[in-house]
C-alpha cells in the first residue's frame, strides 16, 4: 500500500508538477489540434495533400531517416569510444558531444556557410554543403548528435567489458560479440535514441534554414514550410503540416515500441 | 605440463604489475593466485586469457605456445568475480554460447548443456534469465559457461568475492568436486587465504605484481618463506634471532636449532611461530615445549573454540599472540594480570628482511 | 532484423529521389525576400509561357524567399541564385560589394527598383482613435507595433518615414529639421508596444488585435486584405511618407556561371512589363517611379527632382501622397545605414536611451 497521505509540500509539489505538463504539454498539443480542425477535417486533407507540402514533408523526412542512420552507427561508434578507450582528449571529446545542444543551431548553420561558402576556407570542399540539402543532412546530424551517444552510454558503461571479455575467451570474434552480446544489450538504448534523433531532426527548423536557404521545392523542409506559411496567412497550411509532423514523430515512437516487443517474442 | 608461465612481465606505463612471474601448473591442479588487492594476481590471469598482452615473457597451456594468441585461441574458461552472464540470454543460451560459436550441431550441443546443468545441480533453470537468479546460482552457470568448451584451463578470478560467506563454502566444495571430477586443471585468484587453504592444491603468493613462493597451504602456513607469507597466512609471532652453531639465540635465550637450518648458520634470522605453537603455564608450573621467556597476561578474548591471550614479554615489552584452548586455559587459572612462563611447541626460521 | 529491413528500404528511397534533369530546360534562381511571394508566384508562370514561346525553352525556377538581409548574407556566402528581389537597396550594394555583380545593375529608368510602396498609418475599423496624420501617433498613451530596425532592413524604412516628414515639417507639435525630426522619432518609439523581427511578423502581430496603431507598409495591408482580413482594419495615409523602392537586379557571376544570363535578363525586363506590373498592383505594390529631374531656375540651388510612377497609378487604390520623399534625400542607404543604424548610429543610440 502506498502512502497516500500528502503533505501539503507534496500537494504543491504535485500541483506545480501537473500545471507544468498541462501548460507546457498538452495545451499547445489541444490548441495545435483545435486549430488544424477549426473548419472540419477538408481543409486539413487539402492542406497535407498539397504537393507542395507534401514536397518539404518529403525532404524532412528523408534528412531525418538519413541523420538517423549517420547518428546510429557514428553514435555507437562515439559511445564505445568514449567508454572503451583512454586516450588524449577524451574528456574534451566527451564535452563536445553536448555541445549541439548548448550552442544555437541557427548559429551553427552560419559557421558552415562561412566554412563552406563562396569565400570559406572549405569552398573547395567536392561536396557542395552551402545551400543544399547535402548541407541540410551535415547540420541534421550536427543537431541529432548528442542522443544515440547519450542514450548508449551508460549502458555501456554499465554492463562493463567483462561481458565481451567472457564472449571472447569462448570464442566469439569481436565483430560477433558485438552483434551478439554488445548489441542486445544497447538494443533499447539505441532504439530510443534513434527515436529521439528522428523526432529531433523532424523538428528542426533555424539550422536547415540557414544552410539551406529555404529555396521552395529543393531545400524547403516541412518545418520551413510551416514557417512560410504562417507567414504568408496559409494556417491551415501550417496548422496541419504542424500537425502531421507531430502524428508522424508519435507513429514513429509507437513502430519502435512495437518492434521491440516483437523482437522480444521472437 | 598443463600451464607454464616463463618470465612474464606486464607494465601500465611506469608501472609494473607482474614482475617476472615464472609458473608451472601440472594437469588437473587447483592452483591459488594468492595476494592483497592490487598485488597483481587478477592481471595474471587475464594475461593466461589472452585479455591483456605482455610486455615480456612466454605462456604456453597444454605444450601450447600461446603468449601471442588472441583469446578466442587460448581454450581457456574464465569465471569473473561478478560472473558476467550474457544478461539477454537464459542460463541454457549462455552455457551454450561458445558451443555456438563453435557451430557445435544443436542436438550436440543441447546434450551437453544439459550434462552441464545437471553438473552444477541445476537441470530446472536452463529456460531463467539471469537475473532471476540468486548470486550463488549465477555463479554456477558462469563455471558450467566456462566449462563447456572442455577447455584447457579453467580461469576463476575471486570468484566467491560477491557472495555471502554463508553460501560460500558450500560453493567452493562444489566447485572443488566438480574441478576434481573433470580432473581440469584451475587457476583461482582470491585475497582470501581461508579460502585458498580450502581450496588450493597449491597456493602462488603474490604481493606487488612479484610471486614471492609457491607451495602447499600446509607448507606455507607452517614454513613460509619470507616475511610477507608468514603474515598474510594468518598471525605469526615474529623475533629477531641468531642461528650460530647449533643453537638460535632470541635476546638472553637460546633454544635447538631445529633441522635442516644449516643455511642460516652464523646469521640473523627471524624466529616464526603461529599462536597455536605457543604454550603458557603458571609461573610455577612445568613448561612443555622449548622455553621462550617470561610475561604478564594482557589480555584474554574469547575467539570461538579457543582463547586468544596475549602475553607481554619480559623484559622487552614485547607482545606474543597464543591460542589456547578454553579447558586449558580454565585448568590453569589463567588471568589478566598473572605472570606466566611462555613455552614454543614448533617454529620455524626466517631470513632477516 | 525486421527493423533494420524498414530503415534501409527508406534509406534507397531516399536515394533514387534525387531529381533528373531534362534536356531543353534552363534553370533560373531567384532569391526574394518573403512578401512579393505570391506576385512572383503569379509573374513566373507568365514569364515561363511567354520565354517558351520565344524561344522553345523551358525555364524551370528555383525560388526562395527569406528575411532580405539574410538572402543578401546567403547569396553572398554562396547561395547562387541568379537573380535577387530584395527589400532594401543596400542589401543588393553588398552583394555588388562582394563582386557578384559586375555591371551597373541600377542604371535604367527604374534606378534598378521592380516596385515600391509606402509607409503607412493602420489603425482599427472605424479609427477609434481618430488618427488622421503622423502627430496623432505619439504622446497619447497609444500602443504602437512597428518592427525592429535591427533585426529588419525593412523596418528601416518605417523610422525613416517617421523621421523624414517630421524633418520636412510634417509633423505638427515639432520643428522642422533634424532636432524636431529626432524628437519625433523618440516619442514615437516611446510608444512601441512590440518589435518584431520583421515587417510581415508585426503585421501579424496588429491583425491578432494587439496595439492601436501600426506602422506599416501599403502593400501588407493589400496583402491582409486580399487575405480576407481587410475588416481588422483601416489604412490611413500620413501626408509625408517615404517611397519604399524594392531592387532587383542578375547576380551576374552566378549567372554567367550558370549560363543562363539571357533568361536571367529577360526575367528582370518582365518584371516591368505592364502584365508583371498588374500582379505587383494586385498584390498590393506600386509601380517603380521615375526621378524627373527639373534644373533649377535659379543659380545655386538644388535642381527639383519629381517622382513620376511609371504606370498610372489607379488613385482608388494608391492614392498620391501629399509629401512623398526617397530616401535619396536623406543620402541614401549608404549614408543612412551607418549615420542611424550603425552601432554609434542615431537611432541605435535613441532605442539604448528608451530602453534604458
């Protein structure tokens, strides 16, 4: 039996707790819905079935499936790295991974255009990264960084090498004890880090902005477009591509879940 | 010979973990790595595993060279002190993981993890995760785990360590029966020199990465080489001696030397005896064993079946540590306070550090 | 495994989506900034019909329209687009600066401008607040949304309307000049609720129904109108205001790269043709005015420059403006930039002041 006799400290405490989620959670979410259906569900369909909004959706959806990819096997990577090994700068690097998360991406979408821009130290770079959606991917990844690393890690950590050290003196190579012993451990771990990268790269917005330069029908993602179309008086636009971005992070969410739980049947 | 070890050094920058260790196994031993932590003891077997790499020295298990092969080369069963099982894999999956590996046919292979379970008495588990199970049992399963492959050497580094010390000793005499049945010869690392008497064929002590001697609990215990085994083993009452012609000189006293000292003659020697060897009488009474010298009871703790009484010299001032049994000590009248003769039943000698 | 079969199925498709490009088919870039979307919208489809008929080529357009001051950093960090439409003289001279364009894009009769409009008064239906004119803006405990000059060269033209009619005496209760003209300005910014980051962010702000008055360009008010939104509010034309001039101009390194200066030229010649000009109007913009320059009678003195639009101007709908100036009489964006804007500038140095 749980103790069910709050304090006054533990109502408030509940209470602060309970506004915060509604004010900062569900209030957008029911006002983003409220809107997008404000005259019925035709101007929604019209709106998502726009090709041209179903264009940026596209390209959106592409950066994130790729930065996920890129960020999955370069963060594994990263994560066993800054685990398995010592060496210089470790701490340093280890400090680095935080830092798409402290610094502004809009920012960071400046610094490669002046990197890799007409005039940058890296304008003889072969791919073009300024302006394109090349570019978009680059910065997709910088800002999804963090989070296939940060999710991996402490597993890692936790389950120690002995577990590896054990698979190789019964004989598994490295390569095997890493999909055999290594893998099933950080399965969940990367399952929802990639989670967490696509719904970040879905929502990404100032960095793919910059880099990109929004040009409609090539470099234009879905975020973008909500973006322009707020400001062009499109609402219905925007309200429902909002919203489709949000449906397709929350499907994304639930596939993973049920894989995992197929996986673990099987 | 099963494991020979020629030489072997291991540095951590300037740091040298093993020193020069130099080892020889015989087939279906149970050999004890025995030292304080950080001696060094866990590196060596990591080492025989192929886990860590030398700087210098030779391995060879089985006739075997094998200083420069990987570990999945090695055919050695390692059992870590937290034992490691695969976490997503029940009990039957890991035991037969190496057994996979090998691409043992399924049918082969499900003999004998099932030999393997009924071995370590654990035929209802096969299909349990292992954090369903209790420690002792993980335990088990990491032995059963090692021991799938037939392998070589069997490698257990403390392996008891996270254990309760109740289950322990029913552990080690499982693991001893089944080390003794398979007649595979073992390495057990363990700072416990309780549990390598129980254990051990043969105990290596190491202290700061060197192998200081190697021998039998009995030998050890009773004639231990250096100062460092006579201490660790247990409590030992130490005395700076002379051996000069047939007799030791301890201060004013002098007792026999015992036989085949001729080594020490004419040296300064340490004099060594465990509490058990010491005897102590009233003043006034017959003395049986060699004359040590004379004392004030300190003290007298209870200590299980015995008494622990510590006598303080006369006129050094010096402690001896006695165990004595409780009906001795009740016959005698022996208290706090009482001045006593003190007796040595057995000892042994030293060299000086 | 299954999981990994649906990544790397999206991952091909993401591949094979890289578009082809086709034979006889030119590719033009245009860079705007955000509000003339929807004329360009409108103007490219004619161009493209009437380029196919001229010359059987068909023109395929990128577009993209950001905030003009950023467009102008992007194309000269290397976005390349062949043809820019900004907002501001100026951000078309830096990228000249940068060397990306090499010919004297401003000389034609339109001083290199494809449309302009005006700054204006919005005030709510029915003016309850009864503003007729620049001096009933301030000092009334009004609030005022205008957008930040610092963060929009847009917004730039909006003080500088302010400012200029009350330098040239527009503004009753303050002296003609630059002291009555930079008292105005304070009280005015005195008075500002909010400053958006651009010109069309405050126009939203004013139609959501926060502030009493805004300061606005004609063409955002076409634009709310044609948008259905023309019942939140009314226009009310100060009788001094400043003529807001858009360039456009070929980036002609882009261009020539691109091999495309040809179609590049065309596209900003139609741009000034009577049927582009119609959709400019429509959306809400006024036609580019001529400079007609009288020499002075008299020794001495400055010749008279007047503005003549060059399409009759429908007067229902962009009725003439009693006092209309350029920022040429105050030295252009050049000098202006600096002596207002810069961080030592008047108005940079007026906003530290109000905002204490």
């Amino acid at each position: 039996m749980k103790e069910r006799n709050l304090s006054l400290g533990g109502i408030l405490l509940l209470l602060v707790v309970l506004i915060y989620a509604g004010v900062l959670l569900l209030a957008p979410v029911a006002a983003l819905v409220s809107n997008t259906f404000k005259d019925g569900f035709e101007p929604f369909w019209k709106a998502i079935t726009d090709p041209e909004a179903l264009n940026t959706l596209w390209l959106s959806m592409r950066l994130a499936v790729l930065a996920s990819i890129f960020n999955a096997l370069l963060g594994v990577m990263v994560a066993w790295v800054l685990v398995r090994h010592n060496f210089f700068g470790k701490g340093l690097l280890n400090a680095l991974v935080d830092l798409p998360l402290v610094i502004s991406p809009v920012i960071v979408g400046y610094v490669m255009i002046v990197l890799f821009g007409r005039t940058g130290w890296l304008k003889d770079f072969p791919i073009k990264l300024a302006f394109s959606w090349e570019g978009m991917l680059v910065l997709t990844v910088f800002v999804s960084l963090p989070f296939v690393i940060r999710e991996i890690q402490p597993v890692l950590a936790g389950m120690g090498k002995e577990q590896e050290e054990a698979a190789y003196t019964l004989g598994a190579s490295p390569w095997g004890t890493f999909w055999r012993i290594v893998f099933p451990a950080i399965r969940h771990a990367l399952t929802y880090g990639i989670v967490l990268t696509l719904a970040r790269s879905l929502g990404e917005f100032g960095a793919v902005a910059v880099i990109g330069g929004g040009t409609q029908g090539s470099t234009e993602s879905a975020t973008i477009y909500i973006y322009r179309s707020l400001n062009d008086r499109n609402y219905a636009g925007a309200y429902s591509m909002a919203l489709l971005l949000g449906v397709i992070a929350i499907l994304i969410l639930i596939i993973m879940n049920n894989l995992r739980v197929h996986k673990r049947g099987g | 010979m099963s494991i020979y070890l020629h030489q072997v050094t291991k540095q951590y920058e300037d740091n040298t973990v093993v020193d020069d260790v130099s080892l020889e196994i015989e087939q279906g031993e149970l050999f004890v790595l025995l030292g304080p932590s950080g001696s060094g003891k866990s590196t060596i077997l990591r080492l025989i595993a192929g886990l860590t790499t030398l700087n210098a020295g030779k391995i060879s298990l089985n006739g075997r060279d094998v200083t420069h092969l990987p570990p999945q080369k090695r055919h050695t069963g390692f059992v870590f002190q937290n034992y490691s099982l695969f976490q997503h894999m029940t009990v039957a999956q890991n035991i037969g993981f190496g057994l996979e590996i090998q691409k043992v046919p399924p049918a082969q292979r499900k003999a004998r993890i099932e030999e393997l379970l009924a071995l370590i008495e654990m035929s209802e588990y096969g299909n349990r995760l292992p954090s369903q199970l209790s420690g002792g049992q993980q335990q088990r399963v990491a032995v059963a785990r090692a021991l799938a492959q037939n392998p070589d050497v069997l490698l257990l580094d403390e392996p008891f360590g996270a254990l309760d010390v109740k289950i322990r000793g029913q552990l080690r005499q499982n693991l001893r029966s089944i080390q003794k049945r398979l007649n595979v010869t073992a390495i057990l690392v363990t700072h416990d020199q309780e549990e390598a008497f129980e254990l051990a064929d043969r105990i290596g002590i190491i202290d700061k990465g060197r192998l200081l001697e190697i021998g039998t609990p009995d030998q050890l215990y009773r004639k231990p080489g250096n100062h460092f085994t006579a201490t660790f083993l247990g409590n030992a009452n130490l005395f700076n001696a002379h051996r000069n012609g047939t007799m030791i000189y301890i201060g004013e006293n002098r007792i026999p030397a015992p036989p085949n000292t001729e080594a020490f003659a004419g040296k300064s020697v340490q004099m060594m005896f465990r509490p058990e060897e010491v005897v102590i009488v009233p003043q006034s009474a017959q003395l049986n064993g060699y004359f040590f010298g004379e004392g004030i009871i300190e003290s007298i703790a209870f200590a299980g079946a015995l008494e622990r009484v510590a006598v303080k010299l006369n006129p050094s001032g010096e402690i001896i540590q006695a165990l004595i049994s409780p009906d001795i000590s009740r016959e005698l009248g022996l208290r706090p306070g009482d001045a006593v003769k003190i007796g040595v039943k057995n000892f042994h000698l030293l060299p000086t550090e | 495994m299954r999981k990994w079969f649906i990544i790397v199925s999206l991952l091909l498709l993401a591949v094979s989506s890289v578009a082809q490009a086709q034979e006889n088919e030119v590719k033009l870039t245009l860079a705007g900034f955000a509000v003339p979307r929807e004329a360009y919208g409108k103007i490219i489809p004619l161009f493209q019909a009437y380029w196919l008929a001229e010359t059987g080529q068909t023109v395929v357009f990128e577009e993209s329209y950001l905030a003009s001051g950023a467009q102008s950093r992007a194309v000269i960090g290397g976005f390349e687009a062949d043809i820019v439409a900004l907002s501001l003289e100026d951000h078309v001279t830096r990228i000249a600066d940068a060397g990306l364009i090499t010919t004297e894009w401003q000389n034609n009769d339109y001083n290199g401008m494809v449309s302009t409009s005006v700054a204006i008064l919005l005030v709510r239906p029915d003016n309850p607040a009864g503003i007729t004119n620049w001096s009933d803006v301030v000092g009334r405990g009004l609030a005022v949304i205008t957008p930040n000059p610092a963060t929009s060269g847009g917004a730039q033209w909006n003080a500088m309307a302010a400012y200029g009619a009350a330098y040239r005496g527009h503004v009753d209760g303050y002296s003609a000049g630059a002291e009555g003209a930079l008292q105005f300005l304070t009280a005015l910014y005195t008075d500002v609720l909010v400053m958006d980051a651009d010109g069309r962010e405050s126009f939203l702000t004013f139609e959501r129904g926060i502030g009493d008055v805004a300061i606005t360009y004609e063409n955002e008010y076409y634009a709310g109108v044609n948008a259905g939104n023309g019942d939140l509010y009314e226009i009310v034309y100060p009788t001094s205001t400043i003529l807001i001039e858009n360039p456009i101009a070929v980036v002609d390194v882009y261009a020539d790269k691109h091999g495309v200066r040809e179609v590049a030229d065309a596209f900003v010649a139609f741009t000034y043709t009577p049927e582009a000009q119609a959709i400019f109007a429509e959306s809400g913009f006024r036609p580019p005015y001529q400079r007609v320059v009288t020499p002075s009678e008299t020794e001495g003195e400055e010749d008279i420059v007047t503005l003549v639009p060059i399409i009759e101007l429908d007067e229902t709908r962009f009725p003439p403006i009693e006092d209309l100036f350029t920022i040429d009489d105050f030295g252009g964006w050049k000098e202006v930039v600096p002596t207002f804007f810069g961080d030592e500038g008047i108005f940079t140095k007026m906003i530290t002041e109000i905002q204490g």
